[in-house]
C-alpha cells in the first residue's frame, strides 16, 4: 500500500517576507565581515583591493587648538611632565626579517614625516644609526622585551632615551606577522611614539589608541605633530608653555592647503559589499517572480533592501567600533 505524504505546508506572504528580510540581514552582515577579512589579508592585493599605505589622512575635517591641546593633555604629556623632541636628524637602520613590502612602507613612512616643516628628518644608515627597527619572529619577542627592558604586554613596542627633553636615541621592535597592512600600521603606530608621542590615545581613530591599528596618522595626530615640530614648541616645555606658545596661533597653518573640509566616513568601505548584495537582490527578485507573483516578490525585495540597509547604516554610523570588533579577526589574516 502505497503511503501519501501530506503535502508541504507553504509560508504565508507575511511568513515570507520576514524570513527574507531576516536572510537579508545575516547574509549582508556576513558578506561585510567577509569583504573585511579579504581586504585585511594579504588577497587584497591579489584582487586589487588593497589600498597603497598612506601614513597622513587624506582628507581633513575643520579643526581647533582646542582638538591638540585635549590631545596633548594624554599625548604626550600622560606619562613625562615635559615634552620630549628630536631635534637632530634620526640616523634608522633596519634588521630582522623584513621584506621589500616592509621596507617600501618604511620609505613611504619615511617620506611623509620628512614633509612636516621642522622636523629634523630620517635618513637610512647601515651603521651608526640611533634608530634600530627590529623586525623579528614572535618566538625572539621575549629576548628582545628583555634587551630593551621594555614593560608592555603589546606585540610590539618603541623604547627612547632623551637628556634634557631631547631624544637622542631608540628602538623599535615590530612583530613581523599577519597582514601586510596590519603590518603597516603597527610600525606607523611605533614610529608616531618615536617622534615624542610617548603615551596612548583615548581617541579610537588615533594612530595611538589602545583599541587596534587604524590606517594612518588622525586628523588631529597630523595636527598635533606638526605643531609639535613647529619652531615654538622646545624640549623641556610643560604643556601649559606649550599652550601658551599657541595662544594665538592660526591652526590652517598646520593643516594640508586645499584638503577638503570634510571628515572621511565609512561609506568607500561599504560601495562594493553593497554593489554584491544589489547583484544578489535583483536575482532572488527575478527568480521569485515565476513562484510568488509580482506583489510578493516586491514586497520580499523591499524587505530584503532594508535589511540591507539597515545593516549598512549600522557599520557606517559605528564604523570604529565595528573595525574594533573585527580587529582580532583581521588580524590574524
């Protein structure tokens, strides 16, 4: 005797249009965390989309003195009384197991803290150096911690000596793994310590915060460093003489002519998961038609959009917490 299945019970319209919009949500979230850990990882060169290591902000929002002197109070003024500066050219010599990659970077690093008016510069030595960047194996970081005496529980760290308020000589010391851009910007991170920001940064898009690597200097570090080098400011100072040598000061002077007067946002980071998901909408869209009719696959379509949306809108509008969040994923790409 032949047993009859009960026929398959179908979803009502508005069963299906949650679900889809429910579909939507997780798949583009997904879809986000995955184009971050492609673009993290050293595929985004193979694909094309690894961007060229930029140690400035390429764009600048409207600044004050008010935005440096928050940022002095911490840096660096959160660990010495009195500010510390280089005030003859940095002799850097590079060791370890570094790659062309690495030292491309470097150069560009290099080229840009060389462009800000007063600082002494960098120039590449074989010897005699008073800079060492040691690039090195997780399994010699211990050895090295202990060299430098250095009290971190970081992954890397910069060690200085100074007399008087002037730097006189340092170490850097960069764990060489994971990707080239997380590389990258933990040697941006050292080497903004090493120009005399000795102390962290409570501000999350800082190259100093404590959360993870950003992609360059702020807009305030940018501004911060170069009023740091500007001939006003000496070694030795307090941040209240600090202070009172800008008093009057015009900070458009410190700040890159012609760069646009507008914050960079997280929305270039969201133009191709979105481009993907619009792809995936119109097929499921045309696809549906044939099984649903018109008015249910429109409405399953605009359910999933706002979805999409919505997840869209939330990276862009929490876009440092959501790269917190994903730091300890990417960082291991």
């Amino acid at each position: 005797m032949k047993v009859q299945r009960a026929p398959k019970r179908q979803r009502g319209p508005v069963a299906t249009v949650v679900s889809s919009w429910f579909a939507a949500l997780v798949l583009f979230a997904f879809l986000l965390v995955l184009f971050q850990v492609v673009k993290s990882s050293d595929l985004a060169d193979l694909v094309g989309l690894g961007a060229p290591f930029e140690p400035f902000p390429t764009r600048i929002p409207q600044l004050t003195l008010q935005d440096a002197f928050d940022f002095y109070k911490s840096v660096p003024f959160g660990k010495v009384d009195r500010l510390e500066k280089w005030t003859s050219p940095i002799r850097l010599r590079v060791e370890g197991n570094f790659s062309q990659k690495d030292l491309d970077a470097l150069k560009t690093l290099v080229a840009r803290f060389d462009s800000v008016k007063g600082f002494p510069g960098i120039r590449f030595v074989t010897s005699g150096e008073n800079v060492l960047v040691s690039y090195i194996a997780p399994s010699q970081y211990a050895a090295y911690k202990a060299k430098y005496k250095a009290d971190t529980t970081d992954q890397s760290f910069c060690s200085h000596w100074s007399t008087a308020g002037v730097m006189t000589k340092a170490g850097i010391v960069i764990v060489n793994e994971g990707s080239q851009s997380y590389v990258d910007e933990t040697v941006l991170h050292e080497f903004t310590h090493l120009v005399g920001f000795v102390n962290h940064s409570p501000m999350r898009d800082s190259i100093l915060n404590t959360v993870g690597p950003v992609r360059s200097l702020s807009p305030v570090d940018l501004l911060a460093f170069r009023m740091y080098y500007d001939a006003r400011v000496k070694p030795n100072m307090t941040l209240a003489q600090v202070e009172k040598a800008f008093a009057k000061a015009d900070v458009s002077s410190f700040l890159t002519p012609g760069a646009p007067l507008e914050p960079s946002d997280a929305w270039p980071e969201l133009g191709i998961p979105l481009a993907v998901a619009a792809a995936g909408l119109l097929l499921v869209f045309l696809a549906s038609l044939r099984a649903h009719g018109l008015a249910l696959s429109l409405a399953k379509a605009c359910a999933s959009g706002s979805a999409v949306l919505l997840v869209a809108y939330l990276f862009q509008s929490h876009f440092a917490a959501a790269m917190a969040l994903l730091q300890p994923v990417l960082a291991g790409f």
